[in-house]
C-alpha cells in the first residue's frame, strides 16, 4: 500500500494515465487537471498521516491504552523513512504553496519526527537546504500552516544542537517574537505558547544560540511581556501558562548551569533594559497567582545572583507597603512563616541565596541587622537578621532549617562576619543573662528531642549543625568559642559514639564533621582542647575507623546526591529537605582533609603547623609583593602614558621640523632660481624695460611722498597757529597774575579764573603733544622709506649701464631725488627743531600753572585763617559790651554820671559800620572760599 501511495506522490501527474479517463474525458483543461492531481496528493498525505500518525480520540485512548502493546506507528515510520527519497519528497511537497498539498505534508512531517526524531532530524539535516525550505512555513500568510510549522519546528529542534544553530540564524527568533507580539504576548493564545516552547528548545543547553539571542538584542524584546496592570484578578488559564513559559525563558538564558561569561552578560542586558524592574514590579504587585509569583521569585534569584550591579538593585526594592519595607524583609517574612506554601518557601530560600551569592556588601548588610550597635530598640521595623533569628529558634522544624541555611550563606567565605557573628547576644528569658548566639545553637542541638516541634526532628538538627560547620570552617576564633564551652565535645562524641537508626545517621555524619572541624582548624589557644588531645579522645571512645565510617554517611545519603546536583532546592516534600547546595561544596572540600588530620601524629601536625606558618609567611611576602607589583603597574601605566604623550607631542615637533625644513629649501630653490634668473638678465638686452619700470614706480613713490609731506607742513601750521594762541592766553594769564596783587579779593577770583583757563591748557597741549608725537612717527616712516629708495637706487644704478638714453635718463633721476632727498632732510631737521621748541613751550606752560596752584593754596589758607581771627575778635567784642554794660550799671548805682546814650548810640553806630564793613568783607572771602 505504501508503494503505491509513493507511486502518486514522485509526481505531479501520474504516469498510468488510463484509470484517469474514469474521472474526467479527454480533452479536459490543464488546469483542473492540476487542481485533481493536487487534491490526490493532499489525500495521499493525510492517508499517510493516518497509518503514520498514533493521536486518537480521547475514549478509543482509553479503550485501547491497555491493548496496545507494540507502536504501529513507529514502526510504519521506520519503513517510510528506510528510504531517504521518501523524506526528500515529502521536503519538496511541503515547498509547494497549495493548501492542500503544504498542510498535509506539514501534518506529515511532524508526526514522522514524533515516531522516530532523530532519524529523521538526521535525514532532513543532510538534505540540501532542508532546514531552510521548513523555515519558510513560519512567513506563510495562512494561520493553519504558519501555526503547524511552528509545532513541525519543536519536534525537528529537539534534542539537535545542529538543526537549533541553523534554525536560529535562518531568523527564527525575529519571526517567533513578531508572532508573540501580533497575538498579544501574555494576553494571547495556544500560539504563544507553541512560540515559546520552540523558542526555549532553541536555547536550552545551547551556548551560540544564547550568545546569537543576547546580541541581536531580543533581549529588550521579552520587557513587554511582563508588563501587568494593577488589577491582577482573573487571569485566564493560558495567560498563566503563557507567563510561566516566558519566565522559564529568562531562566534558561541565565542558569546558572551556562557558561559564567554568558550568564554574567545576559544579566547585565536584563538590567540595561529594565526586564529586571519589571520582575521585581510583578513581585510586589498583589493579586499575581501563586506559581506566577513562585516562578517570578525563582526568575528574580537567576537574574541577580552572582551579578552585584543587580544585588545591589534588589537590595534597594522597597514592597508598598506602609511603612515601605525592603523586599528582601517582605520575602523573608514568607519563608519563616508557616502557613506559606512549600514551594513559594523554597522560592524565597533559593532567592536569598541568590542575593547573597558572592556578595559580601549583601553578607555584611544581613550581619549587621544582628549586631548590638544596630538593633532597633523601638522595634518599630523587622530588620531581616531578626526574622533569621526568629525563624531558627521557633517551633516549626522546616523554618528552622531555612533560617539555618540562609544564615550560613551570609557567612560563606567571609572570615571577618564569622568573628562578628560571635558578638551576637540573645535574650532567651526575662531576668536570666543574655546568650551568645553560638551558645543558644549548641543549646538547641543538645535539647533536640525534648522540644516538642512541628516536621522533622532530624531536619532540625541538620540545620544547626550545618551552620555550625559553615560557621566555624575556616575561623579559628570561632573553634576556640565553641570548644570553650564544655558541653560541646561530649556531646559530640557521644552523638557519634552511639548505634542509631537511619534517620541519626546523618546527624552521626554531620557530628563528626563538626568534631573533625574543630580538630583541623583548631589553634591549640585552650589547654585541654588541642589537636593531639581531641584526637586521642577520639580513639578512646570513638575509634578512628569508626569516626571515618560515619564522616562518609553524609556522601553516601541519598539526598546528598540531589542536593549536590544544582542550586536550586527543589524538593518533593519538606521531609526531603537536608542538603543545601553549597554545604555539599563543603564536605567535598573538607571531608578527605579531616580524614588525613585523624591519622596524623603529633610530629606530623607539628611539622604541618610549621609548613602552614611558612605558607602564611609566603602568603604574606606574596601578597606584598603583589601589592608592589600593582604600584608599580600602575606607576608603569602612568610612564606609558607620559611616553604616548611625549611621543606624541615629538611626532608633532617632528613633523613641524621637517615641513619648516622643507620651507627653508623651498626658499632656497626659489632664492638661487631667481639669483640665475637676476644673472641672465643682467647679460641680455631685455632688462632696459624691466629697469625702466623700476624709475617709474619710484617716481610715483616720489610724488606720493611729497604729497603726504604737503599735508604734514600743512598740519604743522595749523598746530603752530593753536600754540601762538595758547600762548597768547599764556602771556595774557601772566599778566592778570601780576595786577592780582592790588587787593585778596580781585586777586583771589583772578587766580581761579587762572586756574579754569589753566586746565584747559593742560587739557590742550596734551592734545598738541600726542599730535606732535604721531607727526614725528610719520616723519620717521618718511625717513626710513627715503633709506629704502636710496638703497634701491645703489642697487638698480649698475643694471642701467648699458644705452646712452638710459644712462642719461638714470642719472637726470637720480640727480633729481638726491635733490628731493635733501630737501626732505632739511624740512624734517626744521620739523625737528619746532617739535622741540614747543615742548619748551609746553614745559614752561606746565610751570606757570604749578606756580598758580601753589599761589592759590596760600590764599585759600590765609583766608581759612583770617575767618578765624574774625570770629576770635567778634567774641571779644561781645564780652567788652558786656562788661561796660555792667559796669555802667555799677556807676549808676554809685551815682557817678554816665555818657549819654545818644553819645554812645552815635559812637557805636560808627562802631557798628566799621564792623559793617568788616563783616562784609568776611562775607566775601566766605563766599569765594565756598566756590572754590
């Protein structure tokens, strides 16, 4: 039957034309001859598709799940696919553009990969441009195809690193995204979906394709997805299923089981683009279902963990709340807190872990919440060391064990918060002392059954004693706290010295590991507690085979094994939960090196003190040496610099040297080219015009000095007219200041009417003077120019030799400049010797007035002075009228006889215009004191 059926499909018209004549005469068009071979090839397929394919309805499932034991399907598959032709063609089919030849091949196909995948991957990947011809099913503008390619896709990139390359750079991720985008991301339908599954087989486990994704910035394409309104309620089943597929997408792009490079780059895309914003927005929206915001919190701890910049921003989400709390207090909150999910749980335990993923800023925030120096008195706000604190001494077994883990991992590799830890002090009850934290951790694990708990017993204990080997691994101090405690060791050994059933196994294991820490980092500070003496308590009541025997209990658990396989918790159920990740870490780390610490004698560890003080001392020097390595690296980095410069700024010099070089031998070369060129025309003819020439601009140079001297006499005139008048008003000034003398007052206003007409001069001859100053600069210019000339005439009389005309003619102009040179001479010498008389002139000017101002100074003191003598004479006279007045009153009383008043009134009126007169001259000299 299937020999038949391939007989219809190796061509488009089959060749035993007969049995056709049964289905339409003759002379039929062309056309519906092709339209019925199309349609027995579409049915062909979907026969094929049947016999093929094993998808039955849901109740003939049921009645024949039990009967049916061997797969028909496959094993049609494996003879359909025997010959590679058979796939071949079926490629070219689905090519073909008609509906209802394409979508049964498609259907075809897909089913073939779902029988027998990677055969069948492996024929179509060996085939020309298959790959490529599939591909094209994703561009087809009919939904049916586009959306069974898509399902055609995931079944051919299973599992096939090859095909997933060639379909990732046949620009699957442009088409898919585009799909996603047009069906409306979250919010769309079983397309989506599909979308996403395929785009997750693309770059699962596939480091090129991953890189391929992250630098053809899809990346910044995923934002939009996660973008939620705040009404949350509702969501639709596929909507939820959309959303967790597109969160399992940023998961796989940073796993942590990818190259850490890749990781680290995704990471820091996610941030650039702000995918990490809107993961934390859907973490803090309320509403969200419980597996989104599971899965949301897992996504979250992937971005963030081992990349600070993004630690960082989460450190500083607040949830909104109010008061606003940080996130990371919110979600812990949820882990301590029993009546969460134990998934979601899970999901906070891993997003801790993640944050403080080698972020020791993280560590010491989370550290310091536990300090004195930082607990909030008030207790107003929950800070997240209190939360720790709470859930690992409360009665719920699985809180204890979370808030153990997460304690130990804001303590992994950090030596400095293992010895601030130590100062952490408890309050267990009122009125008893406060307790180490330390020593509340050795209480509990000693106490294990008579506290009554939720859970496990056990999960308890192997949380403690996980924290309690990550805490004093690596920390002598914190061995020395612990083993300075009495209790501890007996215990310990009596926990380990016991037969106990399955479930104590583990607790024997971690005991011993704990003891066997206490032993290989103990610094023999305590007497009773050094290695050799823990070691020979050790064989006395333990034996060290049998301390060995239960140290490797912890490797051989079963949960072991899971724990150690990935950093993610994900555990079936709460009694599973022992291991941690990094723990298991641990005791591969430290489990053969306690081993070999047992066996050892006292010499051997001595001898090893000694190599490990050594080691130290190396360390030491080493890190020294490092240090004076990186100065000078960087003093390197800094001569480098200066040597770029200087070399640079030589490159630079250079460069100016060779082109100014180059410069001076281009003026050379010009300079020789025209000394030949001076030579030839001194031995030819043709030099009479050139010389000619030359007269002639020196005649026209000529007439142009003579001009510009004309115009020089002429201001020298007019600037001796100014200084005769100057000098007139100068006589003029002189001689008011000799009649000055016939009285103060005339002689006062002349000598300030002298001084105003003074200033003007001033002002005046310092204009004369810069004026005299620019005409002897052009003088000097007309002199140099004069030098020019005659040089040009000593320089040009030897060409103008030859020719009687020429000769004649040289010698009328040369005879006619030295004329002119003379003259000019002549009238500069004159020039020269007015310039200095008018700075005589001006010298005597500037005298005249000093000797004014002098002369006005005395007046204006003589005058302040004579007022002052006025007033002085003026009291007297006030205090003479009153004692005559007095006195004649003394007479009249005597009787002795007075002058009459008229006598006196006529006396004093005389008296009176004298001072009359005075006065008004004290008024005058007041009033020109005053103005001036």
């Amino acid at each position: 039957m299937t020999g038949g059926m391939l007989s219809v499909l190796s061509s488009p018209y089959p060749r035993n034309t007969g049995w056709r004549s049964a289905y339409k005469p003759w002379n039929t068009s062309s056309t519906f001859s092709r339209q019925t071979d199309s349609e027995i090839i579409g049915y062909a397929l979907d026969t094929l598709y049947n016999v093929i394919s094993n998808d039955l309805e849901e109740e003939e499932q049921e009645e024949n799940s039990a009967k049916q034991v061997d797969d028909l399907g496959s094993q049609f598959t494996e003879i359909f696919i025997k010959q590679q032709e058979n796939v071949t063609l079926l490629l070219t089919l689905v090519e073909e553009f008609d509906f209802h030849v394409r979508w049964p091949g498609v259907k075809l196909l897909t089913s073939l990969l779902k029988q027998q995948g990677p055969q069948v991957q492996q024929i179509i990947l060996v085939s020309p441009m298959g790959v490529s011809r599939l591909m094209d099913l994703l561009a087809d503008s009919r939904e049916v195809i586009r959306n069974d390619g898509v399902l055609l896709l995931q079944q051919l990139t299973k599992s096939n690193a090859a095909i997933q390359k060639i379909v990732a750079f046949e620009n699957a991720f442009e088409r898919l995204l585009d799909i996603i985008t047009e069906e409306g991301n979250s919010d769309g339908g079983i397309v989506v979906e599909d979308c996403l599954l395929l785009l997750q087989n693309l770059l699962k486990n596939n480091n090129s394709n991953q890189n391929f994704f992250k630098e053809g910035s899809y990346i910044q394409r995923m934002k939009p997805w996660f973008e939620v309104g705040d009404d949350n309620c509702g969501w639709s089943a596929q909507k939820v299923t959309n959303l967790h597929l597109m969160l399992q997408l940023v998961r796989v792009l940073v796993s942590p089981t990818n190259p850490p490079g890749a990781t680290s780059s995704c990471q820091k895309a996610m941030f650039h683009c702000g995918l990490l914003q809107q993961l934390c927005t859907i973490l803090m929206a309320t509403g969200v279902p419980a597996d989104i915001l599971t899965e949301t919190i897992n996504t979250v701890s992937e971005v963030i963990r081992g990349c600070q910049t993004n630690q960082d921003y989460f450190a500083s989400v607040n949830a909104p709340s109010n008061p606003p709390r940080p996130a990371i207090v919110v979600l812990l909150m949820s882990m301590v807190n029993e009546r969460q999910p134990f998934v979601l749980r899970c999901a906070v335990l891993y997003c801790f872990q993640c944050f403080l993923y080698k972020n020791q800023k993280g560590q010491g925030e989370i550290v310091s919440t536990l300090l004195p120096s930082t607990i909030d008195a008030t207790g107003s706000s929950v800070s997240a060391g209190q939360l720790l604190c709470g859930g690992l001494f409360s009665t719920d077994s699985l809180s204890n064990w979370c808030a153990a883990v997460a304690l130990a991992h804001a303590l992994q590799e950090n030596a400095t918060l293992k010895e601030q830890l130590l100062r952490v002090q408890l309050a267990t009850s009122i009125g008893n002392p406060p307790v180490s934290l330390l020593q509340q951790c050795t209480n509990i694990l000693s106490q294990g059954d008579k506290i009554d708990r939720r859970g496990s017993k056990v999960q308890t204990r192997v949380g403690l004693l996980m924290l309690l080997c990550t805490w004093l691994s690596n920390c002598s101090i914190a061995v020395t706290h612990f083993l300075h405690n009495p209790a501890n060791v007996p215990f310990l050994t009596g926990q380990i010295a016991e037969n106990l059933g399955e479930e104590e196994q583990l607790v024997q294991g971690l005991c011993a590991l704990l003891l066997g820490i206490s032993i290989y980092y103990n610094d023999n500070s305590l007497e009773n507690y050094r290695k050799e003496k823990l070691k020979q308590l050790i064989e006395k009541r333990i034996g060290r085979e049998n301390f060995i025997e239960k140290l490797g209990f912890i490797s051989k658990h079963e949960l072991y094994s899971r724990a150690a396989q990935k950093p993610q918790p994900s555990f079936s159920s709460p009694d599973h939960m022992m291991f941690d990740h990094e723990f298991t870490k641990l005791v591969k780390e430290l489990e053969g090196v306690i081993s070999k610490a047992i066996y050892k004698s006292s010499e051997e560890d001595k001898k090893e003190e000694e190599v490990k003080k050594t080691l130290e001392q190396h360390d030491n020097i080493v890190t020294h040496y490092k240090k004076v390595i990186r100065e000078q690296d960087q003093e390197l980095e800094e001569l480098k610099q200066r040597i770029n410069t200087l070399t640079s700024q030589n490159e630079q010099l250079q460069a100016t040297v060779t082109q100014q070089v180059s410069q001076i031998q281009q003026h050379k070369d010009q300079y020789n080219l025209l000394k030949v060129q001076l030579g030839k025309d001194t031995q030819h003819h043709n030099s009479h015009g050139d010389a000619f020439q030359m007269n002639g601009i020196q005649t026209e140079e000529v007439s142009k000095l003579k001009e510009e001297l004309e115009d020089w006499k002429n201001k020298h005139e007019l600037l001796q007219g100014q200084l005769k008048e100057k000098d007139s008003v100068i006589e003029k000034l002189s001689s008011s200041q000799l009649e000055m003398g016939t009285t103060e007052q005339a002689s006062q206003m002349n000598k300030l009417g002298g001084l105003e007409h003074n200033n003007e001069l001033q002002k005046e001859l310092e204009m004369l003077r810069s004026q005299i100053q620019l005409q002897s600069a052009e003088i000097s210019k007309l002199q140099m120019e004069n030098q020019k000339l005659q040089v040009m005439n000593a320089t040009a009389g030897p060409t103008l030799g030859d020719g009687g005309a020429t000769a004649a003619r040289s010698s009328e102009l040369e005879g006619r400049l030295e004329q002119e040179v003379k003259e000019l001479k002549t009238e500069v010498k004159a020039l020269s010797e007015e310039k200095e008389s008018l700075k005589q002139q001006l010298d005597s000017s500037s005298s005249t007035v000093a000797i004014l101002q002098d002369e006005k100074c005395k007046l204006q003191r003589e005058v302040a002075e004579s007022k002052k003598e006025q007033d002085d004479l003026l009291v007297l006279l006030a205090d003479q009228d009153q004692k005559i007045s007095a006195l004649k009153m003394k007479l009249k009383d005597l009787g002795v006889p007075v002058e009459d008043e008229d006598d006196t009134e006529s006396g004093d009126q005389g008296d009176e215009d004298e001072d009359g007169d005075e006065e008004e001259q004290d008024e005058n000299a007041v009033v020109c004191y005053h103005e001036n």
